[in-house]
C-alpha cells in the first residue's frame, strides 16, 4: 500500500455514504451545498496551570498523545486577581485538527473512546451553536486508548469541538448523526391530562 493514495475510512465513507444521503434528505441541487466537516478543535483548560506548572505539562502531554499532534498553550487574556492570574499566564492548551488527521481523530473517538464512557447512552444534542456547529464535552481523558492509566495524576477532561458548514443545526445534527455520532434518542414528550 503506498501512503500517496491513503485516505481514511470515515472520509471515504463521508464521500460514497453520507453526501449522497444528504443530499437526498435536504434536496441539495449541487455536492458543494452539503455540509462537511472543515476542523476539530481539541480544548483542555487548566486552571491549576496558576500555582502548578506541571499540571500543564500533563495537559499538553495529552492533547498530544490523543490527536498525534503538538497542542497550541492558551494563554490569559487579561488580569482577574481574584484567581491570581495576570495576563499572559499559560492556562490551557488546545489543537486544532483538519485533513486526515482530523478524519483518523472522529474515527476514533466514534469507535473507540465514546464506547469506553461509564453508563454510555450516547451524547446530548443539545450542545448546537446554531450554525451547525457541535461542542462534546468529554468528562475524563482515560476514555482514550492512547492514555496511559497509570502516569496520570488526576482525572480531567477535554472539550472537543466540530466545526462544519452546516447552515443550521439540523444539517449539522445529520451530518455527524450520520458520521456515526451517537446522539441520544429524544423521547417522545407525553403530554399529561388531569
């Protein structure tokens, strides 16, 4: 297999499943009008990062054992002394993921790490933008396979972010909907007589 014509399972599935599905559901007249997927954005916030600089460490350790690539610091935007933080302090880390390593990342986390949650029942559908874009919340990294148990000190957890160019949160919830992302069934509300 040469590596010139790879091209990740969930993108190629996206290619010859997913924009023919949409396309037909939303009544698209051209391939360019069905929403894509255009960046994931890995976030972890660290607000020990103040008083222990290796809590830091740990965090972009992580982001960059879970996406395989070196997270961006975030640093404070301005001053607030109430939580001793000065401007320009480190106080988290995030990557942004586009291209193949973004497809081969929701793969994963489709596959395997969402699978691995305590109690799983699937993700709320409520975390829409209203532009299409969904933000998970992921309560404990050890979800993911490529963490190792037992070099982290505490349990903290991520916030993973899809970017598409869904119009609206209808597109957006059909695109990752069929992706694979396991939303959570919406029961039917029963209205109640007395």
């Amino acid at each position: 297999m040469e590596i010139d014509n790879y091209k990740p399972n969930l993108k190629t599935f996206y290619h010859d499943e997913v924009v023919p599905a949409l396309t037909k559901q939303f009544g698209y007249s051209n391939v360019m009008q069905v929403p894509r997927l255009v960046k994931v954005i890995v976030n972890k916030g660290v607000g020990l990062a103040v008083a222990n600089k290796k809590a830091l460490d740990d965090a972009v350790s992580e982001i960059r054992q879970v996406t395989g690539q070196h997270p961006a610091v975030t640093r404070a935007r301005k001053s607030v002394s109430n939580f001793k933080l000065r401007q320009g302090m480190p106080i988290g880390a995030h990557a942004t993921l586009r291209g193949d390593v973004m497809w081969e990342f929701v793969d994963r986390l489709i596959a395997l790490a969402l699978p691995r949650v305590r109690d799983f029942r699937g993700v709320p559908d409520k975390s829409f933008d209203g532009r299409g874009n969904y933000t998970l919340g992921i309560k404990e990294q050890i979800i993911f396979p490529e963490i190792n148990i037992d070099k982290i000190d505490r349990i903290s957890g991520f916030d993973v972010t899809f970017v598409t160019t869904a119009e609206t949160d209808e597109e957006g919830h059909a695109l990752l909907k069929a992706l694979g992302m396991p939303f959570v069934r919406r029961s039917e509300e029963v209205v109640e007589t007395a």
